[in-house]
C-alpha cells in the first residue's frame, strides 16, 4: 500500500513541521514501508515566490479596483520586484550568502510600507546587526510587502504561516469553512491544487494522510481533501493533528467526510497502523483506535482496538528523507530573540518526553493525552536518535519540542551527548525547576543548549499558586538566572488575564519582567491573554476559577476556546497595548528605569513590589558545597597542569576568565589529577561528592575538609568542576 503524507498550507517555512517525519519514521519500524512525504506549504510558498509567479500575480492584482495606495506603488515598481525575487529566495534559503552585500545595497531592493519603519532610524533598528543579518531583514520587508499585494488583491487570507487562520478559529460550526470551500478556487487555490495533482499523478498513493497542527492550515487540509475525493476518488483520506485533538472530539458534523474519510484523535501511530490493518483487509472497521468515520450519514466515532498506543520509545527515528530540506526559507523576526529562532534556521524536531511530567497548571489541556500521558525515552534512545537524524538530514540543530522537557531526561541526555562527543545545538520548553541548578544548567549548556522557553505566565506569586503552575516568582528568577549565566538564552512565556487578576497583579507581573530584564536574568519573552480552553481544569470547572462561562454553545465542528466572564478581575483588555509596548523595549534594553506605570495611558495603580526584588531573589541562590554530598561529580574543564613546588604542587587551570592558580600539598593535589581523569571518561559510574571525599580520605590520610575548603577546590568549581543531583 502506498501511503502519501501531507503538511497542507501552513505551518512554517523555516523547518518543515515534523509530523510527516515522525509518522514516516514509525512506518518505518512496521510493514508498511511504500511512504511519501511533502510539505505542501513550503511547496506553496517556493511556487508563489518566483519570477514567473509573481509576475502573474502583479498581472492579476493590475486589474483588481480601488487598490491602496500602498499596492499600486508596488505594482509600479514589478520590474524590480521580478528582477530580485529569485535572488532574494535564494538567499533567505542560505545558499548564496556573499549576495549579502548586494542585498543591503542601498537601491537594490524595491521598498514599500514594510520598510517605513527601517527608514524612520535605520542604524537604530540595525544596531550592531553584521551584514548577513542586515540583508535578511531587508529581504523580509521585500517579502512581506509582496505578502500585502498578495492579501489585498489576490487571497485575503494568505500569511507566511498560516492560510485562511480565521475561518477555522474557533468554527463551532463547519459552515463557513463549506462556504469557503465551495467558492471559486483563487489563484493560490489552484496553486495548490496543481502540486498536489503533481505529487498524486506520480505517487499513485492508495491513502493519504493531511497533518492538521494548527487553525492556520485547516483550509489547505480541507482544500486538499475537497480536490482529492472530487477527483481521486479511489484515494483515502484521513486526518489527524494537534487541531482535530483538541477541537474536533466532539465532532458531530458529517458534511466533514465530503472531504476525508477519516479523522483520528491524539498520538497517530497506533489509530495509522490500525487504518492501515484496516484498508488491508486484516482488520474489522468496529477495530478502529480513536477515529471518526461516517455511516448512515452521521458522525460515529470507533475507538474497539484493545492494544495500547505504541510506546513513546517504540515509536521509531522521526525521518525527513523526501523533505525539500534544502530549501526552507529563513525570514527575520527582529523584536523577539526566541520568534528569531523558531523562525530562522532549520531545526530538526525531537521529542524528548511523550506528554507533561508535570500536568497540573489550570490553564492547560491536562486532560487531553498529549499532554497527561507521560513517557519519557532514555538518553541513550534519544541520542541514537540524535545521530539518525544526523546523518539523514546533515544537519546538527535540534529543537526539543516537549510540552515540558524533563529535567531528570535532559541532564541524562546532555551527559550521553558529552560522552559521545556529539556537536549538537538544541532548544526545549522548560518548567522553571528547582532541579535547574547552576550546575545542571552549565552541563546542558556544555551538551548544546543555546536557548530554554519556560512558563512565568502571570508573574504574581498568588495567581501562580492558584493556576498551580508549581513555581514561584523566586524560583523563576534563581533558574533563569542560572540558564542565563550559563550562556543559555531565556524566553518566559508571561500571561495576562487569568481569572481574578486585579490591576494591581498585572502592573505588579510586569513590575517583575522589568526587573528580571533589568537584571539581564531574561532575554525575551512574550505575553500571551489568557484563554479557556474545553479541556483546561478552568474549562472544565469554572466557578472553583470565579470565572462565568457565557459561550458559545457547543456545536457541531470545533469545540474548544471558551469565552468567558471574570467578574473578580481587572479590566483585561486595557492592558494589551502597554503590556505589550513595554516588553518590547525591554527586549531592547530601552526604558528599564521608566515607572511600569507609565506605559499605559490611563491611571493605573502603581507597583507595590520593592525595586529590588528580583536581585534579593538572585543573591539568595547559592549553597553550600558540604549540602550536596549526595550529587554526583562531573568534571567539564580542561585538564589542569600541577607543578611541583618543593613538598607543594602549583595548580592551574583555566577558567572563563583566564587562568585561575593555586597551591596545595602534592598528596591532595596527585589525588585530584588522578580523580579528574575518572570523571571525564567515565561517565556512567560517575563518583558522589561523599565518595570522592571518603576516597581522598582514606588514600590521603587527611579529613575531607581540607580538600572541601581548598583554595583549589574553588578554582575547580569554578572551572567547570560540576556537582549535580542523581
Ligand atoms: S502548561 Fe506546560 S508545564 Fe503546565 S501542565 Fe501544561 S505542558 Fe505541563
């Protein structure tokens, strides 16, 4: 049987969304091995960003009325416009980075609205910018003003990342999908619908699957569907995704099925296997895993296989093989450091951990299975993963892309990466735990990790306890503290809105993201409003929150975001503006002196939080090294040279900020040479701080303590001479 795997229109175009590759790879491991996968989104963009495309677009937009002012000064410039567009595709993929200089030229590329920001202050916005970065940026302005011709005379609902968004959000009914759907197809319509002619022609798939993550590209699955059943009847299709899990299990619309035959719900491995059984004929349909079907002209969801989901580390090595891995496009996000890095850069996608080890903050949809499942796999599964994938797609970025990547996994996976000696980058969402001491947060950053995301969401000790988020504001600020001193950036996802919050907590939440800025424990962060979901304990149990659930009534097709009435609250909406103002220039480093207070444009209550309580927090952080006897001992620095000195012997070693030297007696300091070797090439029988003390004891004779206290203990914990919690 052959199986085609789709990623309709659209996720992103920097890395291609990793559920083809993860489904791929699991059909891997089965029978079923006739698999293609594509990105039809990439594939989309890459159709529409070309000099023949784009002069059929500026040919079709030239006849459409009452154009702004803005398109028809674009449209007057089309030579240029077709003159660079390849050029700057071409660059924004990476494969011709000298056309950098060429690019920042200062007549090359045509400008439209996009750029008025840039020539406001250019050298301000640019900053310190190199050249390669420069030209980036300008090339996204060049896209997203042909991105505004394309919404504004060509298909109003086209973005880089999502297409037809609002249609499908929150659609409680499909109607006005249906309406869509029905309409006469656009240009990028039939775009679409000519590479999938193209993919189907020569694949000659038996079944084919559209991988539906998000609201943004609902429309191209359905869009797909729509043109492979009026056309390709013979072909099945079935659906699945992050959006079918969360909106649609109580589908009850069967219209749906005119456009696929199938939808599952949560992992897709085991209800893909069972389809596939199924359509071989080694399967009755009643044996189905969690999949809606049309019968009788109605909804019925079949969920008789008896057999558990595959486990998290049965599930195979994501693979990217067929993927046009070469030519993603990497635009600029310039306010935000961490939309920098989802967006630039290809990143290969790993999952650490299957579901939230966590599952408890109320805001979340704990009682949905990708998040309240948890399987972590082992380190070593994980990093022979991590050189799978390698050696697939030659590329070493790893985004980690866990709900909440364990910290226990992680600390077991960078010490299995420093062991094999992988050179590795990677990035993951973490919880803000205790767990991650400085010490733990250097050996991640020795393994690869540039960057963590983490939840502070309302930044007010109260509201953090009642959406049992399990961290303080104190926590948060120790723990990224020690990411940040470990030259790991931070990204703090912060949260406005939540049930009962006054005006008061919020001028006060944004009074701690200062102050964390200020203390340069934070380098990005973005702030989200709170929502209620279906599924989140505040959906699922309002008034324990003192929030009114006022709609909508539940209907037949998407059934999840909640609207909801918060009499205990402030005024959430006023906030938006200043809330989000503020921490773009904190991001800046502008304005961290201003009264938070003066962001907003009406009276506000003033902070009640002392001015420096991010820094007490911060100095609070440290213990003793005689507490951790129990940790296990990890040497990360470059072996130190000892030198005899009479009955004494010199140590040196280097240290961040140079070399670090000190004197000790010769016994203690043969007994560290000897030791430190251990740990670098021993990483599986690793010592405890009480073991090592006990062994330097008895082959020294001399209490622990004058090894403990040395001077050149110091240097060696300062030097990468780590203790960290098994
Ligand atoms: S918000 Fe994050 S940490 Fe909290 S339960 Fe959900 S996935 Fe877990």
């Amino acid at each position: 049987m052959k199986i085609a795997l789709f990623i309709p229109p659209l996720t992103q175009i920097n890395t291609p969304y990793p559920a083809t590759a993860y489904l791929k790879g699991f059909l891997k491991t089965t029978l079923y091995q006739d698999i293609f996968q594509a990105d039809l989104g990439l594939e989309l963009i890459l159709a529409i960003f070309n000099k023949k495309t784009i002069g059929q677009l500026f040919d079709e937009a030239a006849l459409k009325p009452n154009l702004s002012k803005n398109i028809t000064n674009i449209l007057q410039l089309r030579h240029r416009y077709e003159f660079c567009i390849d050029t700057v595709i071409q660059f924004l993929q990476n494969k011709n980075p000298t056309l950098a200089h060429k690019i920042c030229g200062s007549d090359y590329l045509p400008q439209a609205s996009r750029f008025n920001a840039l020539n406001d202050d250019i050298e301000w916005l640019f900053g310190s910018m190199g050249i390669h970065d420069r030209a980036k940026m300008l090339c996204t302005l060049f896209m997203e003003d042909i991105g505004d011709l394309i919404v504004e005379a060509i298909c109003p609902y086209f973005g880089f990342s999502r297409y037809a968004e609002d249609i499908a959000r929150s659609a409680t009914s499909f109607s006005p999908i249906l309406t869509q759907l029905e309409a006469p197809n656009n240009t990028l319509d039939n775009i679409l619908i000519a590479l999938l002619d193209k993919h189907i022609l020569s694949e000659q798939p038996d079944l084919v699957i559209l991988t539906i993550p998000f609201p943004g590209n609902v429309f191209g699955a359905f869009k797909a569907g729509q043109h492979i059943k009026n056309n390709y009847p013979h072909i099945k299709v079935s659906m699945g995704g992050g959006f079918p899990n969360t909106e649609l299990r109580s589908l009850a619309d069967a219209r749906v099925f005119d456009f696929t035959d199938f939808i599952s719900l949560d992992d897709g491995e085991k209800p893909l296997l069972n389809l596939l059984e199924f359509l071989d004929g080694k399967r009755d349909l009643s044996q189905l895993k969690r999949t809606f079907i049309r019968e009788n002209n109605t909804v019925k969801y079949i969920n008789g296989c008896t057999s558990p989901d595959i486990a998290h580390s049965n599930s195979g090595t994501p693979d990217y093989t067929g993927l046009l891995l070469d030519r993603y496009i990497s635009m600029l996000e310039m306010a935000n450091p961490m939309h920098r890095l989802w967006s630039d850069g290809r990143w290969n996608k790993l999952t650490v951990a299957h579901g939230c080890y966590w599952k408890k903050c109320s805001f979340c949809d704990i009682s949905l299975d990708y998040i309240g499942r948890y399987e972590p796999a082992s380190a070593v599964v994980l990093a022979d993963k991590i050189e799978t994938i390698i050696a697939q797609t030659g590329t070493t970025g790893f985004h980690f892309v866990d709900e909440a990547a364990p910290p226990l996994v992680l600390r077991d996976l960078a010490l299995e990466i420093l062991h094999r000696k992988l050179d590795i980058s990677w990035w993951a969402n973490i919880r803000f735990e205790k767990t991650f001491s400085n010490d733990l947060c250097t050996l991640l950053a020795a393994s690869g990790c540039i960057a963590v995301t983490g939840g502070l969401e309302v930044a007010s000790d109260r509201l953090l306890e009642m959406m049992e988020k399990g961290v303080s504001v104190q926590q948060v600020a120790q723990v990224a503290n020690h990411f940040t001193q470990s030259g790991i950036m931070v990204h703090a996802y912060l949260m406005y809105g939540f049930p009962t919050q006054t005006a008061q907590e919020t001028i006060d939440s944004l009074e701690v993201v200062r102050q964390l800025f200020e203390a340069g424990a934070l380098q990005s962060a973005f702030w989200h409003r709170f929502s209620m979901t279906a599924h989140s304990p505040v959906g699922l149990n309002p008034d324990k929150y003192h929030v009114i659930k006022i709609g909508p009534d539940e209907g037949t097709f998407a059934n999840n975001d909640l609207v909801h009435d918060d009499p205990k609250g402030g005024d959430h909406d006023l906030y938006a503006e200043g809330l989000r103002t503020s921490l773009y220039n904190f991001m800046m480093a502008n304005c961290l002196d201003w009264p938070v207070h003066d962001w907003f444009d009406f009276k506000t209550p003033k902070t009640k939080l002392p001015f420096n309580l991010i820094q007490k927090h911060i100095a609070e952080t440290t213990g003793n090294d005689n507490e951790k006897l129990k940790y296990k001992i990890i040497w990360l620095g470059n072996p130190p040279e000892f030198i005899p000195q009479g009955k004494n012997t010199k140590v040196e070693i280097e240290s961040g900020n140079g070399k670090l030297s000190t004197k000790m007696d010769t016994t203690s300091a043969q007994f560290i040479k000897k030791q430190l070797v251990k740990t670098l090439t021993s990483p599986k029988s690793l010592l405890t701080l009480n073991e090592l003390l006990e062994h330097y004891t008895q082959e020294t004779s001399f209490p622990k303590e004058l090894l403990l206290y040395s001077e050149t203990w110091k240097s060696l914990r300062a030097s990468g001479l780590l203790l960290i919690r098994f």
